[in-house]
C-alpha cells in the first residue's frame, strides 16, 4: 500500500474561459469557502482556435461515434481537459483534482475528498458528479460513500480526481480526438484503468442551461437524423459489451459491499 495521501498531494485547477467571469467569481467563493487553494486554467475557447484544434481531430471518426458533428466548443473543451493534464504531469502533485466552472459543491464535499484519497489504491480516476452514471456495480464500500463502476455510460468530468501515473500513461493516447473527452474517458475498457464514482454524489452541475460549449440548452449540438446515427447506435451497444467484458476480466462484475481499506494518514 503506498504512503497515505492528503491534501496537500492534490493540486486543484479549475478550468475556466476568460469570458466567464461571473462563473470564475461563483466557483472563486466556493473553493475559498472550502479551503482549497487552486490554480485557474484559462480554458481554450474552442471558436478561437477552430482551425488549429481541427488538425488534432478526426471529424468523420467523431461524427461515427457521437452521431453528430464535431463543433468548436467540444474541441475547446477537449483540448483543456489535456492542456490540464500535462500542466499536472509537470508539477509535483501526486494527484489532480480537475474541476470545470459549473460545480455546485454539497456539505459534505471536503469529506467526500479525504475519503477518497484515503482510498485512492481503488481507483485510477474518480467522479464526484455526472451528466449519467447508468449500471453502476458496487466494488465496496469507502466509509460511509459506495465506490461504483459502471457498465452503462459514465460520463460528465467537471469534477474527478486522477492519478499522475494514470494521466501519464493515457495522455499520449488521446490525440487526434474522436469523442467528446467524457465519452474517450469512458472507454476505460480501451486503456485499461479503474474509472470509478463515488456516490452519493458530493457535487452536482449547474449551468443554467447556458453553456459555452453546446450553447443553451444544447442549441449548437446538431444530432443527425436517425438512420445516419446507426452507426453510433451500433457503437453505444457494442460499447455496454466491452465495458462488461472489461469488468469480468478485472473480476469487478459481481456487485460488493465490502468495507475497502482506507490509507489513513495518521494525525
């Protein structure tokens, strides 16, 4: 079992487009509220960067597997999530809490991070919230939270802890994009790594419906018409057999409620 990790191991950023400035001040008052000390990343505003960030995209892989086409907020917004990324893998954290700009943290937020980090040999990534989290399997319990994985999509990262091995090892895999970043994360199966969520939830999302990425309410995302998204339909089928195939092979299928060690650091 490695060295008990605290708080002090995690580095914090927040990303954040320079434009949302009432976003910065609400998440600002939030953190500071909590106590936790975070490094802003400017996040890459997909509109201004449509040409370049197109060159590290593959579209039409992107619109096979999302089943619709790729826009400029999704590849903003990927390219942040790995610009984070390799900010944390340069630092001497040993693990990174990635947060996006529309985090509502619950009371219990602070406890919800100790306890994970005290059970940090169970998993390689953990989410403290989700847009779906469907078909979670209980791999035990971590104090008074469920540690879930999941054969359903698991998707949503405005707040997840990594490990730097893990980023590490997946980074150079990750380009050209060929999905939004949530649903290339859910393909755990595909980079073998523990993605996990700790539920009940200790954070949730809100963004009014008004989002920089797919614009109110999802008014930039275009879905193509039915018969032109089988094959993403075939996809997200086949997709529920790999993650399940995945989790027999870890021998995570078969729901537990066991107590899971915690690496406590001593007081």
């Amino acid at each position: 079992m490695a060295n008990p990790l605290t708080r002090a191991d995690v580095g914090i950023w927040l990303i954040n487009l320079d434009r949302d400035t009432e976003r910065r001040a609400e998440m600002e008052d939030q953190l500071n509220t909590l106590g936790l000390n975070y490094t802003r990343f400017s996040a890459i505003y997909g509109k201004d960067h449509a040409d370049e960030l197109a060159k590290r995209a593959d579209a039409d892989a992107y619109a096979r597997n999302m089943g619709s086409p790729i826009i400029p907020g999704k590849m903003g917004c990927y390219a942040s999530h790995i610009a984070v990324w390799e900010a944390f893998i340069a630092s001497d954290y040993k693990v990174a809490l990635i947060l996006e700009d529309d985090v509502v943290f619950h009371e219990d937020f602070l406890e919800s991070l100790d306890v994970a980090l005290a059970g940090a040999d169970h998993w390689d990534t953990v989410r403290f919230n989700c847009i779906r989290a469907k078909l979670p399997i209980r791999q035990g319990t971590l104090g008074p939270y469920t540690l879930n994985a999941y054969a359903g999509p698991f998707t949503g990262n405005a707040t997840y802890l990594l490990h730097k091995g893990v980023a590490e090892r997946l980074l150079p895999n990750l380009w050209p994009q060929t999905r939004a970043f949530d649903h290339e994360l859910n393909r755990f199966f595909k980079h073998d790594f523990r993605q996990m969520g700790l539920e009940p939830f200790s954070s949730h999302v809100d963004d009014g419906d008004v989002s920089s990425i797919t614009g109110a309410n999802f008014g930039l995302v275009n879905k193509f018409k039915w018969y032109k998204r089988l094959p993403h339909y075939r996809l997200k089928a086949a997709n529920y057999i790999r993650r399940a195939w995945w989790l027999i092979k870890q021998r995570r299928i078969r729901p537990s409620s066991r107590p899971l060690k915690l690496n406590i650091p001593p007081k």
